[in-house]
C-alpha cells in the first residue's frame, strides 16, 4: 500500500491540469489515468478520439486531440507528477486516508481530485469507431466550423440535439434533424426555434441504420421506422446528439450526484459533499463540456485541494 498526498482519478484536460498545479505545488500527485482498451475510463479523455482541434487557445494552426493530451501529461510529468495506466476498481471514502483500490492494489490519499469525464451516449453502429472525427462529431461547437456550405444531419430529439442543429445552420447548408418518433423531447422554445429555421428538415421516424464510407462519412442510411422503408441521406457529417453518461458509477452512494448522475460541486468550487474530495471537469459539467472549461476546473480543483491541505496539516 503506498500513499500520496493527491490521488487523481482521470486524465482528461481536466486531470492533467490538476496533475500540472498539485505538482508545481510540490504535492507530488499520483495520476490514475485509465486504461487504453476502455472507452470510458481512456487515459487523455474523450480528446484522444478528437482528430484536429482548432479552438484551443495558444494553437492557431490548430492541433490533433492526442497530441495536445500528450503535451498536458508531460507538462504534468516535468513538474513531478506520477502516472499509472490502470482503471480504479473500488474507491472508500469513508475512511482517513482515503482508499484507492486498481485490482488486487491499495492506494491511500490524504485528498481525491474526481476528473473521470463522461462519454457521448453513442449510436451503437459498428463504423462509428472508423469514423469518429472523420465526419462523424459529438460535439457541434468542435466540429461545426469544418462543415461550411455543406450537408449534414442531426440525430436526437432533445434540447440538446435542436441547440446543436440550430448553431450548425451558421455553417452548413442543410441540416437534417433524424429522430426516432413523430414528436420531439425537447422545451417548446427549442421546437419553435429549430423548426422556424429554414436550414433545418426535420425526418420524423426514423433512425440511422448504418454509416456509408471508409476513412470519412459520405452518407447515412436511414430506416422508417412506420413504413420500413431505407433510404440513404448524403451528407458529410453527423452530429449525435442523444446524450451524455457521466463517468461517476465508482462513487454511487458516496458523492452526491444528480439524477443524471453528475457530481454535484459546492457553488463557485470543486469541492464535493465529502470533505478532501473534489471533482472538476466533465465528471460535473452537464453545460460546457469543452476541453478548455474543463482545463480551468481542474486548476480550480488543484488550488481548492492544496488550500484545503494546508489547513488540515
């Protein structure tokens, strides 16, 4: 069993800025940064799936997701930060030091910073792996700059789905809205706004059966769900708008959380309902989730932990 003053459970922007401050701070913090065969716990986050990234500040020529992870975890690495490519199995938060279970190993912290993320609820199709990236997005505030003038479509039918296909109409010109029943989820105000909007065609009963392309999406094939008939939509990118999962299973019945299952955070801070945990980037962040908000709650959760710290010692 060894012990660390700052145990890190993730390594999105979030865990690895927190990683760069606990380290400057000299709380020389264990990174545990998930396992490369997961897709929910994968070490980088959900940016090692990011093919360019073009509106993170300080890179105007723009830079490839994995790249820009690399460059946090050795910045994080410099200042005396420890990583281990592992996944957390169990955590206990009811006992002083906290414990920290990878498999058949034990961990103690004096503090926990929770940066576990979550991950875009997907279509469950076979290509989408191939594809994400190369015309497939979950993210339109990412994404939607590289789809000017042309075609594309939406998939989902809540407020998110129609806040996505409403900014995407700055860009492309054409967005299908693919939903699965005859009606939409989402708020009225989100239905007048969207469907108002000449740009946007709705496909009512339908959903998307399989992805058409090899190293970039050049269609979609549809199914209706009333009369079975297929038929293939040509566009170049598709947006999935059905949802997000927050990492957050390890801490059930230990953090609060909302329905949803994101973390709940005190006002204006990282801080957690449990005293010496904090959380900070997407594992809490139900609104923004960009890497650079994320990037900015890690630091939040970095100079919340080592203040807390210094008070108890």
């Amino acid at each position: 069993m060894t012990h660390h003053h700052v145990l890190i459970i993730g390594s999105g922007p979030a865990g690895l800025t927190a990683a760069i401050y606990a380290a400057r701070a000299n709380l020389a913090p264990l990174v545990i940064e998930g396992e490369p065969s997961s897709t929910s716990d994968q070490p980088g986050g959900q940016l090692m799936l990011t093919t360019e990234v073009e509106n993170f500040p300080g890179f105007p020529a723009g830079i490839m997701g994995p790249d820009l992870m690399l460059r946090f975890r050795e910045q994080a690495q410099r200042f005396g930060a420890e990583f281990l490519t592992e996944k957390v199995t169990a955590v206990d938060l009811s006992v002083r030091p906290f414990n920290v279970s990878v498999r058949n190993t034990e961990y103690t912290a004096d503090a926990i910073i929770v940066s576990t993320g979550a991950q875009s609820l997907m279509l469950g199709l076979e290509e989408e792996s191939r594809l994400l990236g190369h015309g497939l997005s979950t993210c339109a505030t990412c994404d939607g700059f590289f789809f000017r003038g042309q075609e594309i479509a939406v998939v989902g039918g809540g407020d998110s789905a129609l806040e996505e296909a409403s900014f995407l109409t700055k860009f492309a010109s054409k967005v299908t809205l693919v939903h699965r029943r005859d009606s939409l989820r989402a708020s009225k105000i989100m239905q007048d706004r969207a469907l108002s909007n000449p740009k946007i065609q709705p496909m009512w009963n339908t959903v998307v059966e399989r992805l058409v392309g090899t190293d970039k999406l050049e269609g979609a094939l549809v199914r209706n769900l009333v009369t079975g008939e297929t038929s293939t939509l040509p566009v170049t990118g598709l947006f999935v708008a059905i949802g997000h999962r927050p990492n957050t299973d390890l801490f059930r019945g230990m953090l609060d959380m909302a329905e949803s299952g994101y973390l709940i955070t005190k006002p204006d801070s990282s801080y957690t309902n449990i005293e010496g945990v904090f959380a900070c980037g997407d594992v809490q962040d139900d609104t923004y989730r960009q890497a650079i908000t994320a990037a900015g709650s890690g630091c939040m959760a970095a100079i919340d932990c080592e203040r807390w710290l210094e008070n108890q010692h």
